[in-house]
C-alpha cells in the first residue's frame, strides 16, 4: 500500500523559503507524476507544481517565478521550495500521486489525470 | 484560484439522494475528464470519483459522476451521516496547461 509523508517547516517569516519534502513508501516513483497542491484556509485547492518520473516539470503560471519542484529517485523523495513568501502563501500544503494517462475520441485527446494517493498535509503559516 | 463552479452548499436528510454540479468550459470539462475529491474538514482530500464516472476501490456505489457537455455532477444516493464533507470538482485545462479546481460544497446531513 503505497503511502506518502511530508514534512517541513511550518512557520516562516515573509520573505524566507518554503522548503516541503514528500517521501514514498510502500511503491516506486516510477511511471507516474508527483505533485503540490494548496488550501488557503477556509478556501479552496490550488494546483502548485507536477513533476514527471523524468524530472521535468509544470509550474501554476500564477506561482512559477517563485516555484521550484525536484525529485530525488535515490530517496524515493519530492521536493518543493517557494521563496519569497508572504502572508497570502500561509495554507495547508499536500503532496500527492497523480495517475495520468488520456485517450482518443473521436480524433481529440483528453487527458485523464487523478490525484490517488494523497500526503497528511502540513499547515505553513506567513507571519512576521 | 478556482475556475469551476459549484455550488457552496447542499443538504440532505438521511437516505435522501444529492446532486452537486460542476460547471466549466470547453478547455477543462469540455476536453478532459473530470475527478471528484471528498475531504472531511482537518483532513486530506480523497479520490471519490475518477475519469468521469469512475470509482476507486473501496469507495460505496452510492457515490456515482455524469458528466455533459462543459458540465459534471457527483450524486450520492441514500446520503448517510458520514457523508458529511466537502466535495471538489478538478480537471486538466488545456488553456492553463495545468489543473483546475471546483469553488468546493460542503453537504450537510440534516
């Protein structure tokens, strides 16, 4: 049963680096996509970063001067750093498993991509 | 920030059915397929419904997706107390060249 844990540091001061790390037990990082999601509190989720088994990666365009998401194969880890922050950064972050793949209908591709396997979550709270 | 809509609320007595919907564009539902997540307020979100109208394993067939058009929806039927969570729509956007989220509804069990 494959599993996800995450840690990092939960208070920061506006300015600093958000630096969040996902370990995977029980599976391979192999063949599927990795990625960070937010909630702001009391809001909704927000798509951060995806990283593929072959470490390239897809920034939101609203966060991607400030975005770097890597992978370690050796470690079975993902990583994630935001600098910068500020107070509008304060949110719970996930890491999680994305199954993707797609398919044709009738000559169009739609891609099919679902977040299965989630991280517990750790709340990074902005504040000076 | 969210681009598909859904309604904020909805509620239901026991045993009752309740539909959510998810309404988008032709760049996200229109083009892609749609997943459903359950999250119980303090916890992680949890896949409910995948490629549309899809169950992962161990999730009741009481849950079940339909999607039209630029339009999805999530029915639970014989709603149960448990039940009590916040949904979210989510979907590949070709435009954005990345994911897209539902504004979220918390159903209630009266």
């Amino acid at each position: 049963q494959v599993q996800l844990q995450q840690w990092g540091a939960g208070v920061l001061k506006p300015s600093e680096t958000l630096s969040l790390t996902c370990a995977v037990y029980g599976g391979s990082l192999s063949g599927y996509n990795w990625i960070w999601i937010r909630q702001s509190p009391g809001k909704g989720l927000e798509w951060i970063a995806e990283i593929i088994h072959s470490g390239s990666t897809n920034y939101n365009p609203s966060l991607k001067s400030r975005v770097t998401m890597s992978l370690d194969t050796s470690k079975k880890q993902f990583s994630l750093k935001l600098n910068s922050v500020t107070a509008a950064d304060t949110a719970v972050y996930y890491c999680a498993r994305v199954v993707s793949g797609g398919y044709s209908d009738s000559g169009i591709y739609r891609s099919r991509r679902a977040f299965d396997i989630w991280g517990q979550g750790t709340m990074v709270t902005v504040s000076s | 920030q969210s681009v598909l809509t859904q309604p904020p609320s909805a509620s239901g007595t026991p045993g009752q059915r309740v539909t959510i919907s998810c309404s988008g564009s032709t760049s996200n539902i229109g083009r892609n397929t749609v997943n459903w997540y359950q999250q119980v307020p303090g916890t992680a979100p949890k896949l409910l419904i995948y490629s549309d109208d899809q169950r992962p394993s161990g999730v009741p067939d009481r849950f079940s997706g339909s999607k039209s058009g630029t339009s999805a929806s999530l029915a639970i039927s014989g709603l149960q107390s448990e039940d009590e969570a916040d949904y979210y729509c989510a979907a590949w956007d070709n435009s954005l060249n990345g994911y897209v989220f539902g504004t979220g509804t918390q159903v209630t069990v009266l």
